[in-house]
C-alpha cells in the first residue's frame, strides 16, 4: 500500500525500516522524521504523517520477525 504519494513510500518501506532501525539500535527513538532519514526522503506535504505513525507504531509492536515478513500488509486495514 503506498502511505505517502508525494515520496512513494509504501507500507513495506516503513516496515523495513523500522525493522532495519529496531536491529540496529533496540533503543532508538522511532518517529516519522526518523523514517523518512533512513529512507532518504522527506516529507512534501505531511499528510501522511499520521497514518506513516500509525504503521510504524503497529510494526514496531509485532515485532521483528512480523516486520520483516513478506507480503507485507498495512496492521491497520484489517481495523
């Protein structure tokens, strides 16, 4: 699912990400703008902005094994 169109971030991104973030460092403090760094990107509009935290905050708490599995689906499409 793409999450910010002005950058093409998907939901897979943001789950590697925080996965990638969370093996390197357990105790980093994840937040969009962290995201987006380790992505390379930055944020054109912000509307995204509440929905790349709420992914982020969901496959922070699955946990690495759930983050880093393929296909990769948004934890909140099933609310």
């Amino acid at each position: 699912m793409i999450v910010c169109s002005c950058t093409m971030i998907t939901s897979k991104d943001i789950a590697e990400a925080v996965s990638a973030l969370r093996t390197a460092d357990p105790f980093v403090v994840l937040t969009p703008g962290t995201i987006y760094r380790h992505l390379g990107k930055r944020p054109s509009c912000g509307s995204c902005l509440p929905l790349i935290t709420k992914l982020m905050v969901a496959y922070d708490e699955e946990g690495p094994s759930s983050a880093a599995s393929v296909p990769h689906r948004s934890p909140i499409e099933d609310s």
